[in-house]
C-alpha cells in the first residue's frame, strides 16, 4: 500500500477549501483517508496553510510520500513560521 499526503476537495462552487490528508495512493480524491495532517485556504489573503508538523513528521517517517502541491505549501508553511 503506497501511502501518499496530498489536498482534498471541502467547501463549496467556487469557494474552495482544502484538507492535507495523508490516503492510499488508489483512494480516489475525496475518498476514505488515514489522517487529516492539516488546512489549505486559498482565498484568504495572503492563503493560509495549517499543518500539524508533528503529524506531518510521523508521516514522513513511515515513508509517506508528499505530492507536488503538497510539498510546495509545505515549504511555504515552513518559511513563514
């Protein structure tokens, strides 16, 4: 089972919201997931991305891997702090 960390869908028609969650990598997008790692809000000026790091580290450690997107807002989350 290859587990990945990536964005799924909340909100509502144009108003997006996103969840980082960490699923199987054949759960389809808004499917069942394992856990809810952290937040995405893109419409909020500047966006505003949550993520527990101490979740997002245990994760990592049991060779979750990160999408593109997902990797890049944590790197974003990371230079903010």
């Amino acid at each position: 089972m290859a587990v990945r960390i990536r964005l799924t869908r909340f909100g509502r028609k144009k108003k997006p919201f996103y969840r980082i969650i960490v699923a199987d990598s054949e759960a389809k997008r808004d499917g069942k997931f394992l856990d809810i790692v952290g937040t995405y809000d893109p419409l909020q000026d500047p966006a505003a991305i949550k993520i527990d790091n101490q979740k997002l580290e245990n994760w990592l450690g049991k060779g979750a891997l990160p999408t593109t997107t997902v990797m890049s807002l944590i790197k974003k989350a990371s230079v903010a702090e």
